[in-house]
C-alpha cells in the first residue's frame, strides 16, 4: 500500500527503520557477547577444549553464527516496533519526515 506524503502527495515514501538498524546491532553485539561469555564460564557442549587451529576456526564459526542469529532477530524485532510503534517514513520527493497511522 503505497504511502502519502501529507506535504507534497507524492508516493515516494519510504520506512526509515531506524529501530530495524539498531536492534540489529545490538542483536549482533549480544548474540557475539553470548557466546563469549558461555564459553568463558566454560560452557561446552561436546566440544573438547583444545587451542588447535580447527579450535579457533571452530570458535570463529560459533561467534559469527550466534552474531548472525542476534542480529536477525533484532531486525525482526526493530522492524516491528518502526511498524508498529514509530511508523517513521521519509518522503523520497520533497525530503520531508513524517508518521503514518496503521488503518
């Protein structure tokens, strides 16, 4: 459904997501800091505790998946408080800043 701008009519709006962009963040940031602190408090499931290459590769892969799950979960969550609460749009012809009621 395409959106107004109230200024100039335009149909050129577009979601600014700015909760989408920093709950990502922080998803990604909490999913990492998860995972290293699991592993600090020496939480292991299955894995032996070894210092070999194929142990730091393995670890790489852990905080980058568990960074990649945070962060997908934070966009979903920004994405729905930018719908659901904020509804922020920017108007792609005139520049202008503006919110737009669900209905």
């Amino acid at each position: 459904m395409p959106i107004n701008c109230p200024s100039c009519g335009s149909l050129t709006a577009t979601p600014k997501a700015l909760a989408k962009t920093v709950f990502s963040l922080a998803g990604a940031f909490a999913g990492a800091a998860l995972y290293a602190a699991s592993r600090r408090n020496g939480i292991s499931i299955g894995k032996p505790k070894g210092r070999s290459i194929t142990g730091i590769a393995d670890a790489v892969f852990r905080i980058a998946t568990s960074s990649a799950t945070g962060c997908i979960t934070g966009a979903r969550l920004g994405d729905e408080i930018d719908l659901q609460v904020l509804g922020n749009y920017k108007c792609g012809g005139c520049g202008t800043s503006f919110s737009c009621p669900q209905g």
